[in-house]
C-alpha cells in the first residue's frame, strides 16, 4: 500500500508557548521575562507533505508468519516561523505470525527526526503486539514499546539536548468493536508510559486513555469517511523544570481533540479537512498552552 498527501493548515501555537509575556515562578523564585518572540504563542500557516508505504510479504501457509516492512516521511513548513519546521523519516520491519483469530507483530523500527532545520534525535524501537478476534466483531489488542531516543549532541551548552536521551517503556491495552461489516469501528486505548532520560527534569511517568470513532458512508454519492478521537494525558515529572522551587514537581495534563472528514475520488484520490483541539495545562506555566489546526489535504492511496 502507498498513501502520499500534500496539505496547508492553519495553526494558533506552532511554538506550543504560553500566551503570557511575562511568568511568576512560585515560591518567591521571581519573574521569568519578558518571554522572546518564539517563546510566546506564534500562529502561522503551515504546510504539510506525508508519504507513507507498507510492504507485507506472506509465506503462504495459513495460520504461519508474514513479513511487514513500513516506512514514512512526514515534513512541516511553516511560511513564517521556519525555525519550527519539522521533519521525521521512519521504517519498521519485523515478522508477524497471523492465526485464524489472532495476530502477533514483532516490529522493530528507527526514526530521524529533524527540528529547526537540524537534527534534533534518532529513535530506535521495539513494538510487539498480540491482537486476538474473539468474534468477528470484537478484539482485544496488547502492545509493548521500548522506544530509545538519542539526540544530537551540540557544542553550544544553551542548544546542547543531549540532557534528554533516554529510553521510553509503554504498556497499552486496546479493545475494539466492528459493526457493519467494519463500516464502523469503535476503539478504546489505555497505556502507561515509563520514561527515564539522562536529565531528571525530562523523566516522567505518564496515563494515557483514549477513544476514537471510525465510520465510512455514502452521502449524495459521495464516498466519504469519518474519523474522530478525543485522548487525555496526565504526566508527571520526578523533578522540578529548571529555575522552579525544588519541592515544585512538574505535573502537566493534556486533553486532546482530533476530527476529519474524507472524500474519495476516482478510488484512488481523496481530500480532508480536519481540527485539532489541544489543551496542555501545567502547573509549570512555562509549559501551559492551547493551541487549534485547521487543515486541508489532498491527496492519494493505492
């Protein structure tokens, strides 16, 4: 399969700052400010290319093992701010074993991820999966991620990340309903997420829960597709972040809300709009933020 897409957006926080200029740091700790202009909310205009690619090879045999190799490219432009342009290229390969009611994958995948026109960090990971039918219309999904992320060391202290490499573990459980003929698909998610990282003050302990809707129809002809999610995540940091009082841990909870709808054209050949709802609330105010993306794509899929 190959799915590739080109899209502009429109977006109120590409900085994910806090719109506040200056921020009061509790405990008698003083004012951090006047903020600079890319840590403050900036908006802008963005545009988007994705290009996405799966190569399954099947033994043959039923109920015996497949071979998935993926691999992705995902770049932002922002026709303002280029200093938060961003670009990921990925791939996974590993065998799944497919029964008659059951699939198991053992991926492993790397990632490139460039950020203000440089390399930020690479990813290496590990991802197995088991998904079990116990009927047509119901399966029940178990994953496991060990995710290590190694960032780009730099020789200027005040860019140097490298305080941010670490290992990130993620235990998911993830039930799914189908219904009419799987023109309607219901899913719940809930994970824990583990993450360790040289510098303490980027180490958290995070939950995750999520539902999403999925549902394709027909409307005046139209072969359309409908998609919605709401996610809420609450993470909490074993350290203060940096300047804050040292009993002041960080704790952030994020609530998150996604919705597009498609049109397919000529079978190979769609367009979508979409938003984004996301609302980050720290008690660290450095970290608080609320941010909306309208977007529009075209794009196709084969």
């Amino acid at each position: 399969s190959l799915r590739g897409s080109l899209g502009i957006q429109y977006d109120s926080n590409v900085s994910a700052g806090p719109d506040k200029e200056f921020i009061v740091i509790p405990g008698g700790g003083g004012t951090l400010g006047p903020l600079t202009n890319t840590q403050k909310a900036l908006s802008d205009y963005v545009t988007v290319a994705n290009l996405a690619g799966t190569a399954l090879y099947d033994f043959g045999d039923k109920g015996s093992w497949m071979w998935s190799n993926t691999g992705s490219f995902y770049q932002t432009h922002n026709m303002k701010y280029y200093e938060f342009d961003y670009t990921q290229l990925r791939v996974t390969t590993g065998l799944w074993w497919v029964g008659q009611q059951s699939v198991l994958k053992l991926p492993v995948g790397y990632a490139y991820n460039n950020y203000e026109h440089e390399g930020l960090y690479d990813s290496y990971e590990f991802s197995p999966s088991y998904e079990y039918f116990f009927t047509p219309n119901f399966s029940l999904q178990g994953l496991f991620s060990y995710i290590r992320d190694s960032y780009v060391y730099s020789a200027v202290a005040a860019d140097d990340k490298t305080g941010q490499d670490g290992a990130n573990r993620i235990w998911e459980l993830n039930p799914n309903f189908y219904f009419n003929n799987r023109k309607d698909i219901l899913s719940f998610y809930f994970n824990r997420e583990d993450t360790n990282t040289k510098d303490k003050i980027y180490t958290y302990d995070a939950y995750n829960w999520a539902v999403s809707y999925f549902k394709s129809f027909n409307l005046f002809d139209w072969d359309m597709e409908f998609y919605t999610r709401y996610k809420y995540t609450k993470k909490d940091y074993k350290e203060p972040a940096v300047l804050w009082p040292v009993n002041f841990d960080r704790r952030d909870e994020r609530h998150n809300f996604y919705i597009v709808l498609s049109r397919n054209f000529s079978k190979h050949l769609f367009a979508s709009i979409s938003y984004n709802l996301i609302n980050n609330y720290s008690n660290t105010e450095l970290y608080d933020f609320e941010k909306y993306v309208y977007a529009f794509n075209v794009g196709f899929k084969f």
